[in-house]
C-alpha cells in the first residue's frame, strides 16, 4: 500500500517533544501548581498578606505567562486540526480500509463518551461534591422550566436541519465563529476527497499540508517552555480570589473528577486487553510519555505527532490507522472532557439546590455526548462547553468561576484520558505485527 510518511523536519519537531517529556516538564508543571497555590493562598482574603488591590495587580502579572500560552495554543489550533486532518485521511489511497476504519471509529467514540458521560452522572450523583461549596451571599436562582415533555417536541421537529446545519456553507465562517464540528467535518470531507483522488496533482498539496503542521509544531514548542510559568500563575491568581473553606469545598469537586478520570482508565485497559488483546500493563509503560506530555500541556492537538509515532513505533500500529484516527480523536473523541462535563453540569446543579430526575440526566448525557464530540482539543475549551450546556437546562452558572479557578489541574488530567482514548482506539482498529505485551 503506498502511504506518505511525513517529512524529516516533522518526525525532528516529535523528537524535540519527547525531549520535553525526559526533561520532566510534567513535573515542573506540578511543582508550578504548588507553588502558585501556596502563593495564591498567602495573597488571598484568609491571610490577608497583601491588600486586595494589590494583590490583584500581582496576579494579574503572574497570570501572564498562562494567558500566552492558551493564546498561542488557540491560534495555531484550527490550521493545525485541518492540516492534520486532511493529511492523516488524505495520504492514503486504501479508500475501502478509510471507510472501515472511520466507520468503527465512530462508533468506538459514541460509545465511549457515552460511558464517560455515564460515570460521571453517576459519581457525581453518589458523592454530591456540589453540596461541600456555597458561594457567599450568592442568591441562586432556579428557573422553573428546567425541563419539560414538550421540549422533546421541538427536538425531534428539528433534527432534520440540526443533521443539515453539521455541513458548515461557509468553512471560513466556521472558523471565525469557533464551531469546531464544522470544521472538522469540512476537514473530513476534503481529506476524503484526496484519498479518493490521489494523483501527481494531489501530492504537491498534501506536502504543502505537511509544511503547514511544521510551523503549528514549532509554534506548540515555543508555548511549551511557558508551561511551568503558566500553570504557576493561573493557580495563584485562582486561589488568590477565593478563601481557604472554599478551597477545600472545591477539593471534593477536583477529588471527584480525578475518581472519574481514574475509572475511564481502568475502563480503557479493560478494552485494550478484551478488544485488542494487548496486555494493560504493557501498554500503559509504552504509553507514559504521551500521557506526561498531555498532562503538562492540556492539550491533546499539541501532542498529536508524538501520539502517532507512539502508536506506529511503540504499539507497533501501522501508520495509516494511526494517521486517521489521531487527528479525528484530537478532537472528536473527548472521553475525558465529557465526564469532567458530566460531573461540573451535577456540582452546579446541587450548589443551586436543584434536584434532577433521572430523565433530566438522561438527557443531559446526551447533550453532552453531542457537545463533547468536535471541541477543539485545547486547553479551556470544556468551560465554553459546561456553560452553555448547563444554561440550556436552567442549571444556574454563577458557580462557574469557582470550576474555572480549578480547571488548570482538571484540564491537565482530563487530557492524559482523552490521548489514552485515541491510543486504545488504534490498538483496536490497527494492524498489528504481533501480539502486544504477551510472550
């Protein structure tokens, strides 16, 4: 089967990823968040270090380096999902092994983002981390038509231009809006049209694909070096805002969202073994360094040459599989944003004192599985998504900002799932030249 493979200069910008993984930046980050709470917490209202005026301008500063860093992340995140999109569908010729495996693939993540969502209805629902946190003098307000039957009306009435509306009429559009599903989608069928066509016309474009994802890794290495700064500054402006009570109110919260997270890894080794026959342990070492990369940089479209030459080289996946499935899971398969969206949706509901039926979570679990498929694979991103989700039900935001101050920690350990989602999708679905982890 003729495949192109990427150019030297993309497999050097990998290297100088893992490169990043042996010089620990995973634990500078960690050592940055523990540092930056300790400081947050000195300059906060308990302590009353510093003036409250003060104190703002200081971290305001500090928060810099983090701001920066997600501002570059974002700006290279749509030329860098469509050039990996396009190139991963588009540099095969093998059209009938594309459609099996995006076929499978799909399914594969409707599945497993609807267990995600899941687990997360469910842990939060046992634990209720929403009732250890009250925001002072904050008056909640419960709208009385959260849900109802006739809103199932509407839905059913409107499916048909909702499945239209999911081909974006103007890709440019899109990508100014920041709907992510359109871009993808667009992405998909241009990069299908390539495999189907794939001739000497063809090939001068899918090069000029490859010089594209050169220059967004390059600009992903230069964010790189501000993790550890970035992290040290958003925990310490973040729990610089709010008081100690809170603070630990808000670890049953993280505490919850780390269970979950912890759960859906023990699901995926689960899979691995059941579906791909490859031994847990085994792949889990092979995976490490993927997964300490995502945890420093939140960001699983960052980490994408790694994750690929990590499943064609350590899990000895072909190529193609990798290619495909890689680019789609950046953002398409988000098992860790979805339950970490599940668990935030119940906390702001139960700091309201509102009191959901199993249908209205059913039908938040739904909302979520369509939501979290197609959010861009950056950091932040799942706060647009909790918002809007938690508006369209009635749930009251106003405990947005207490989610947001803990979402650096949250967001760096919900990626390590959704990269470790991808990698156990192309141990699945690729071929294999042994059998993986067993002698």
């Amino acid at each position: 089967m003729f495949f192109l493979r990427p150019p030297r200069p993309i497999r050097d910008l990998t290297l100088k990823l893992e490169a990043l993984v042996r010089g620990r930046l995973w634990l500078k980050a960690l050592l940055g968040l523990g540092l930056g709470l300790g400081l947050g917490i000195l300059l906060g209202p308990d302590v009353g270090w510093m003036e409250a005026e003060k104190t703002k301008v200081i971290t305001e500063w500090l928060a810099l380096p983090g701001e920066l860093f997600l501002r570059l992340i974002k700006m290279i995140l749509i030329p860098l999902l469509i050039a990996s999109i396009v190139r991963g569908l588009g540099g095969t010729t093998d059209v009938q092994k594309l459609k099996s495996v995006g076929l499978r693939f799909f399914t594969y993540l409707l599945c497993t983002t609807f267990v995600a969502t899941t687990v997360g209805i469910v842990i939060a629902d046992f634990v209720k981390p929403g009732s250890y946190v009250q925001l002072p003098g904050q008056e909640m307000v419960i709208e009385d038509n959260v849900m109802n039957d006739e809103k199932s009306v509407p839905i059913i009435e409107e499916l048909p231009s909702s499945i239209v509306n999911l081909i974006p009429a103007n890709p440019l559009a899109s990508a100014i809006n920041g709907e992510m599903l359109g871009i993808v989608i667009f992405s998909i069928i241009i990069g299908i049209a390539f495999a189907m066509r794939h001739n000497s016309k063809i090939t001068p474009l899918l090069t000029l694909l490859d010089g594209i994802l050169e220059v967004c890794m390059t600009i992903v290495k230069w964010a790189m070096w501000l993790v550890p700064f970035a992290v040290f500054g958003l925990m310490a402006k973040m729990a610089s805002q709010v008081g100690l009570q809170t603070l630990v109110g808000m670890g049953v919260y993280v505490g919850t969202v780390l269970a979950g997270l912890l759960i859906l890894i023990i699901f995926y080794a689960l899979v691995v073994m059941i579906f791909g026959r490859v031994n847990p342990g085994w792949f889990m070492k092979r995976i490490a360094s993927v997964q300490l990369l995502a945890f420093s940089t939140s960001s699983s479209a960052a980490v994408m040459p790694l994750s690929i030459q990590t499943a064609e080289e350590k899990l000895d996946v072909d190529r193609e599989t990798a290619e495909v499935i890689v680019p789609l899971g950046a953002t398409m398969n988000m098992d860790g944003t979805a339950l970490y969206q599940s668990i935030a949706v119940l906390f702001l509901a139960q700091m309201a004192g509102m009191d959901l039926s199993m249908a209205q979570m059913f039908m938040i679990v739904l909302t979520l599985v369509a939501s979290s498929i197609g959010a861009p694979g950056t950091p932040g991103v799942g706060m647009v998504i909790l918002g809007s989700v938690a508006g369209n039900f009635g749930i009251p935001t106003t405990g947005l900002v207490l989610i947001l101050g803990v979402d650096r920690i949250l967001d760096m350990s919900r990626t390590v799932v959704n990269v470790t989602g991808d990698l156990t999708a192309c141990v699945i679905f690729g071929k294999k030249k042994r059998v993986l982890g067993y002698k």
